[in-house]
C-alpha cells in the first residue's frame, strides 16, 4: 500500500497562526549581517495599513503601490520587523491586489541575527519590476500575544482593558510618498490613547470614527520612520494562549475509520484576579450573563459525520459537554470544569471518530492512496485562540510505505 501526499492541508497558511513555525525557521536560506540594509530600489507611491484588534491578536493588512525607482529590474523586496516581533509573527501572506491568480512563493526570514534589532521578511516577486514599473501588493500578516491587560489585576467581575502598542507608520524598508494607518477596534471604549500634533490642517491626529481611528496620512515618510502609539481599550474576553496542541490522526483500513484525538495546553493570558475566586459570585453573575475575562465555553466545530465525541481533562471524563450532528454541521460544545480566569491554565484532550472514506480516496491504476485532512481546526471562539507550538502525527496502517 503506497501513499501520496499525506495531509494535503498541511501547506495551507493558518488563521488563527502559529508562533512556533517562525522558530523552525532560525536556520534561514540566507543569513545576512547585522548592519544589512535592503538597497533603496523601492519606492512606496502610496501606502494603506489596516490593524484590525477584534481578536485576541492583532492582525496587519498592507495596500501599498511599489515603485521600482532604479534603473534595472528587481525581484527582491524587503520587509523589516523589529527582532521582539518577528518570532511572533503567525502568519505572512502576499498577493498581488486584485489579481488573484499571480502566485507568491511564501515569504522567507532572511535574516535572523541575534546581534541585530531588525530582521527582514523577503519577498520574491512573480516577476521583475522593471524600471518605474509598479506593483500593488497586499500583504497581511497576524501578531502574537501582543496585548497587554491594564491594569493586569481586575476584581472578577471587572472589565477587562487591554493596551496594544504599535507605530503609526507601517514598518518600511524604503521611503514612503503618502501613508495612513487605520486602527479597528472592537469597542468605542476607548478610555486612552496616542495623540499627535495636527499638521496645520485643523484636524486632530487621529482622526476618530465609532471604534475606528485614523493615524494620517502622513507625507514622505523615511524608511524606518517610527511614531510610538498606545491605545488602551476595553476587551472583555479570554486571551486564550495554546502553548501546545498535539493532534493524531490515525487510519484504520479495517474499520474504515479515521480517529482523531486533540490534547490542549490552554492559558488565559487576560487580567488577573486581585483576589480569590469566589464560587458564589460566579453563579450569581451566570443569570445575567455580564461580559468576563474568564473562558467559560469551547465550541469545536467537527467534520460533519463525526461519531462518539468525549472530553478529558487531568482528573477525568467532562461532562459538561454537547453534541450535536446533523447533515449540515457536527459541533462540540465544551465547558471546562471551571472557569479559566486570567493567569489560570487548563489542559484536557477531546477526540471522535469519522468515515475514512470522506476523507480517503484511491488513485486510479495503483494501490495508492491520498488522505486529506485539515493540519488544524480547534476552537472557533469570537475572541480568536492563538497557538504557539502544534504538533501533528498521523498514524498509517500497518504495512503501508
């Protein structure tokens, strides 16, 4: 029995991210020296940056129109990272705006030297730019545990506020003719955040909408231009932080089954308790249902068909738990056997069964298989989960090669 392409999935760029695959990628193709500065080939004739905080984590979309100022073609654009931030970058992904069929390789650390405060993401573009040519990419990218709760210690019925930091021009290898960064938030209670000067033009800097503020637009801007901002805001919702995910997929050609298992090592990274848990004041608050920090719900949505669910934690079977199966959907609701507040940890394991066939299918004129299966699903919470370091195995049949 021979296989091909196990885990088609497995190539797929993740949402909601994962921190460890920036440390799989330390031994980079390409090491340059710590006083590396990418050639000044580029010009960015107008540059976009959306920071979207609905989540969990903060998630950067880039429009930006490229320049190609030299006088020979080019093919290697740079993008810089402060060196703090580079190894929680989840995910890179870039395309050419409105073109969805031209193909990017995937982004590459370029640099990753301990001496250096700035390291580079390297982008190989389809084609050359040739001179005074130009290109508009979009380029996003996800940002882990980059909220900080304030005040870090909240009574449990508290709201929670979290600060996120970030510059008001997006990071830049080259110069920029015209720039703006808009800030999405969650809320409109925003109790503070960065102010700037205004230009001369009467208006405030930000400009504020509801829960939208807009930093800019900001003219010639010089490569690696840093304006620091801080903006605190209200997120009453569990930061839920994955230090480990380990998931095993086993076949089993005997049973046509195909068992998954999913073992987590969640924490809550929100606001902690000032003081202790009261047991009293939770199920008082369970009548009203107020908005906290502390995760209470898991919802684990499954491959429809999905049989004999369960959950494990440390001590033993949950069971506060519910299944449901119809032909549309298949969902795992969870509630852990106490809530988890900010600081708190749980660790518990959750698996099913489902038909192989659904996921396993023969190629035609040999005794070759191909499986497909998701490289991860977890939980589908408002707040997002991020994961710092997933493991997958999966289990062939006896005899296969």
């Amino acid at each position: 029995m021979r296989w091909t392409k196990l885990a088609s999935y497995v190539a797929v760029a993740l949402t909601p991210c994962l921190a460890e695959i920036n440390k799989t990628q330390d031994i980079s193709q390409q090491i340059l020296p710590d006083s590396f500065v990418p050639p000044q080939v580029f010009q960015h004739a107008n540059l976009v940056r959306t920071i979207s905080l609905a989540k969990s984590y903060a998630k950067e979309t880039v429009n930006v129109v490229v320049e190609n100022i030299s006088k020979d073609s080019q093919s290697s654009y740079y993008v810089p990272f402060d060196a703090s931030i580079i190894s929680r970058i989840g995910s890179f992904e870039v395309r050419e705006k409105n073109v969805a069929e031209t193909h990017f390789d995937s982004p590459k650390i370029v640099e990753y030297d301990a001496e250096s405060s700035t390291q580079y993401y390297k982008i190989d573009l389809p084609q050359p730019l040739a001179a005074k040519e130009k290109i508009t990419l979009t380029m996003s990218w996800i940002v882990l545990s980059a909220l900080d709760p304030l005040p870090a210690e909240i009574d449990q019925l508290d709201r929670q506020y979290v600060l996120y930091r970030f510059s008001a021009y997006s990071a830049s290898a080259y110069d920029t003719i015209k720039q703006k960064t808009n800030l999405k938030l969650p809320t409109s209670d925003v109790p503070d955040f960065t102010r700037f000067p205004n230009k001369g033009e009467g208006k405030e800097d930000p400009q504020r909408q509801g829960s939208t503020f807009t930093y800019g637009p900001y003219a010639d801007i010089p490569a690696g231009a840093v304006g620091h901002v801080a903006v605190r805001y209200e997120f009453t919702k569990p930061l839920l932080h994955a230090s480990l995910l380990e998931r095993d997929i086993e076949v089993s050609h005997w049973g046509g089954n195909l068992a998954t298992e999913e073992r987590y090592w969640f924490e809550n990274r929100g606001a902690k308790l000032k003081s202790h848990f009261s047991r009293v004041k939770w199920q008082q608050s369970q009548y009203q249902n107020p908005p906290s920090s502390a995760a209470k719900e898991l919802t684990f949505p499954l491959p429809i068909g999905s049989l004999d669910p369960y959950f494990i934690d440390d001590i033993g079977n949950v069971s506060t738990s519910r299944f449901r199966s119809n032909l549309k959907e298949a969902k795992l609701e969870l509630k852990p056997r106490y809530p988890v507040f900010g600081g708190w940890k749980y660790s518990f394991r959750i698996g099913w069964d489902n038909n192989l066939r659904n996921s396993l299918r023969k190629l035609g004129g040999g005794d070759s298989y191909v499986l497909k299966v998701p490289f991860i699903e977890g939980p589908k919470q408002n707040e997002g989960v991020e994961y710092e370091r997933v493991v997958v195995r999966i289990v062939l049949p006896e005899g296969a090669a």
